[in-house]
C-alpha cells in the first residue's frame, strides 16, 4: 500500500498532455532514421509536463524505468507522444508515454514506435520533495496502467533494496580488513 496525500485527488485526464512533432534530417542518427536519444528527450518533455500540470508546480525526473522502441522513426514522421500520471506515492508519480508516429502529409492509420516510464519527484522551490495529489484513474485502462504502476515500483524498490544489501555484504570484508590492520 502506498501513501496518499492529503491533497484532493485529481482525475488521470486533467493532467494528460499531447506532444507533437514533424522529425528533420537534423534528427538523424549514422543509419538515417531518428535518434534514440531525441525520442527520449521528447518523452522526458511531454512527460515533465505531465507531471508538472498534476502536481501543480515543479517535478524532476528521477528514474527512466524503461524506453521501448518497437520501430524505428523516419525523416518526414509526425510523432505524437502522449503522456498520463498512472501513479501516485506521496511525492513521486510515475508517468506513462506513448508514442505514435504517422507520415507528416499522408492520411494513414499511426503506429505505435515506442513506450516509456518515468518517475517523477514534486519539489518545492529549495528542492525537497513535496506531497502530490492522488490520481484518480477514470477508465478500465486508467486503472489497468495504475495496477501495472504498482507492480514496477515493487520491482524498482526490492531492486534498490537487494542493490544495496549486497554492496553491505561486500564492503564488511574490506571494513574487517581495515579493522584488523588498525590493529
Ligand atoms: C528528486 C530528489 C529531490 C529526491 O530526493 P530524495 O532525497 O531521494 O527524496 P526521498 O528519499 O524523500 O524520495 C522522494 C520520493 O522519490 C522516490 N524515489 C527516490 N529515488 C527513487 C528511485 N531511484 N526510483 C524510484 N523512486 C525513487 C521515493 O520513493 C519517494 O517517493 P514517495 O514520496 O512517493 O514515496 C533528488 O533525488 C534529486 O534532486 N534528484 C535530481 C533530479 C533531477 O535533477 N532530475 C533531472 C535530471 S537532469
């Protein structure tokens, strides 16, 4: 179970934001097709946003959970990257984007390029975390993406957890060794 704030809560829709943008040849990689790390910095941009409007000020990101590229981006796309608070903790969010691309002057069904998580921390203006709204899932969906939310901040948790539990175990020799010498 998480902790809620004692904010009022705020439905998923209030805060989903849209970004859009027609790729250039300034956004090529060696291969020709748009850079990775240019999709990323427009997730991180709508997602920012996102996580901004829901908690109603500044929010940093924190931890890029995952970034899937299905397909490849072209010189020439349309890409949509639309992102939703799926999440809620008492100061961190995490945000859902997906990101569809079409061609820039063809009236073709998009397609899906690319999925990506974040998470957000609010901070207020000395940087220190600070409380943010519950979201409030509306649909099916919203509720699907909050469940599967909860299930990746159990893993990204137990991961930091086991992380930091094995780099105790193997700093105790070493802090034995020192201890020893120092006689
Ligand atoms: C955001 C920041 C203020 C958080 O500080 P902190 O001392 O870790 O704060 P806390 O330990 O109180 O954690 C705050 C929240 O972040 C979450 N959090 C911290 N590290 C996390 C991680 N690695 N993964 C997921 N969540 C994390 C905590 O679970 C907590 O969430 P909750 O309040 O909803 O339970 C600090 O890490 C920071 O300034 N980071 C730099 C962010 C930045 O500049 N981003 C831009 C990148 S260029």
């Amino acid at each position: 179970m998480h902790p809620v704030s004692e904010l009022p809560g705020k439905p998923t829709s209030a805060a989903a934001t849209t970004l859009s943008q027609i790729m250039t040849a300034s956004e090529t990689n060696l291969y020709g097709t748009v850079h990775g790390g240019v999709i990323m910095k427009f997730v991180d941009d709508v997602a920012a946003a996102c996580a901004g409007r829901h908690s109603g000020g500044t929010a940093l990101t924190v931890f890029m959970d995952e970034m899937l590229f299905l397909v490849p981006v072209r010189v020439g796309d349309l890409v949509h990257a639309s992102a939703q608070v799926n999440w809620t903790g008492r100061t961190s969010m995490e945000v859902g984007v997906r990101v569809v691309a079409e061609r820039w002057n063809e009236s073709v069904p998009s397609t899906h390029v690319a999925t990506a998580y974040l998470v957000f921390v609010a901070v207020d203006s000395d940087g220190k975390p600070r409380p943010v709204p519950e979201v409030l899932p509306e649909s099916a969906i919203d509720r699907r993406r909050q469940a599967e939310a909860e299930i990746r901040r159990e893993h990204r948790l137990a991961r930091r957890a086991a992380i930091r539990r094995s780099r105790e175990v193997e700093a105790e020799p070493e802090r034995a060794t020192d201890a020893a010498s120092r006689g």
